[in-house]
C-alpha cells in the first residue's frame, strides 16, 4: 500500500475543511470519525499537511490554489513560482491545520519549511531551500512556527493526543471541539477555522493550557478567527 496513496483522502478533506472557502469541519469531522478504522487494528498511518509532490502547503492557505487535489505539474512546478504571503490569514490557517494533525492519531509528517509556511509551487519548486535566517522572515512565519513548536511539545508531553480516541463535543461548519480520551488523560480541543470570532462551549472546570500556559475557564469561551486551544 503506497503510503501517500492512502492518506491523501485524508490530507484533501482537511485542506478542503480549513483551508478553502466553505469548507465545513463538520464535514472533516465525519469523515475522520469513518476512516479512523479504515486500514485495521494496529495501523499506524502517516498524517500530513505537505509533501514534494504538491504545491507548497501555504499557496493553499492562502486560496490561491483553489482545488485542493490539485498536484504537481508542469504549469506549477516550472512556470508558477509564487511569492512569499505577507498577510497573516494564511499563517494562521496553516496553523488551524496543523492543530488538527497534531493532537490526532497517526505519525505526523512535517515537510521541511512547512513549519513556516515556505512558498513554492509544484515539483521542483516546492524543494526550495530552506531559511534559517530569522531575520528573513516575516512575522507570520515567525508565529506560525512557535505554534507548531508548542503544539509539538504538547503531542511529545501528553501521549493521549496521539494514542487516544476522539470525542467530539460539538462542531459545526466553522468550529470543532473534541476530546482526546485514553491513556488514564483527557486532553480537550477546541478549533475555530473562521475568518471570524466565534462561540464555543468547553467543559466544565477549569483547565490548563497547553500551548500558552495558564488557565481557561469552562463554559462559554470566544475563540478569535483562525484559532484553536489544547487544553486539560
């Protein structure tokens, strides 16, 4: 079983619910709840955002790749070489992604540069090279690595994100919130994908924040456009 063959479903619904306009987490959110099982017990699947066999990850992000099946081609590979997003909505939705792979099961894959949104079209140009200057990015880049950074400390802390089951607690087109449950630990999820700011019920208690430290009230919680928290 060719390995990107078989999760490419699973990366087109979730570039298809965060990314692009209308896409609906309800949508995403059953259609993981079906495929959870799908290969067998015991199976432990690659997840991923971006290979070397698409257009870099942020061109999707961004809308300006609209057909999220899209793959390499001659057209976006030799003769489109995009730009580096300077807005931050792009960011900030490759963000959302990543917090869906990463307090899901299966082995995330990060292709290098995604962590910071690096530009590109199809192959060859989603190979360019990578910058380690942080003076040369901008500050979007800087933030959306410092969120992929914390959501993988979170993955590597608390194993229940990777190897638990998922609840989902409520969703709708724009929000999901779901609980990791295993592992003797609850770790909730709450996502906002919207361009706007948007409602969402949390469980009771309080709760400690994974990714920014702190606590967070349950109850009624506003989450800003384009966010998400990791909480227990």
């Amino acid at each position: 079983l060719d390995l990107e063959t078989a999760t490419e479903a699973d990366y087109a619904r979730l570039c298809e619910a965060v990314f692009q306009e209308g896409g609906n987490l309800g949508f995403l959110s059953g259609f993981m709840d079906s495929n959870d099982a799908y290969y067998g017990p015991g199976s432990i699947m690659s997840t991923w955002i971006g290979n070397h066999d698409i257009p870099r990850a942020i061109h999707y992000a961004s809308r300006e790749i609209t057909n999220c099946r899209e793959g390499s081609s001659p057209g976006n590979g030799w003769d489109w070489v995009p730009s580096q997003p300077t807005d931050a909505a792009p960011y900030e939705r490759l963000g959302v992604a990543f917090a869906v792979l990463m307090t899901n099961g299966g082995v995330p894959l990060i292709y290098y540069g995604d962590e910071i949104g690096l530009a590109g079209g199809g192959d060859p140009d989603n190979r360019r090279m990578m910058e380690w200057d942080d003076g040369e990015l901008n500050t979007h880049q800087l933030a959306l690595r410092e969120n992929v950074r914390a959501l993988a400390q979170a993955r590597g802390a608390n194993p229940v994100l990777g190897r638990g089951r998922r609840v989902t607690l409520e969703v709708t087109e724009h929000t999901w919130v779901y609980q990791r449950v295993g592992c003797d630990d609850t770790v909730t999820v709450a996502i906002n994908k919207a361009d706007d700011a948007n409602t969402v019920t949390l469980p009771a208690g309080d709760h400690e924040d994974l990714l920014n430290g702190g606590t967070v009230s349950g109850g009624a919680v506003s989450l800003p456009a384009r966010s998400f928290l990791v909480l227990r």
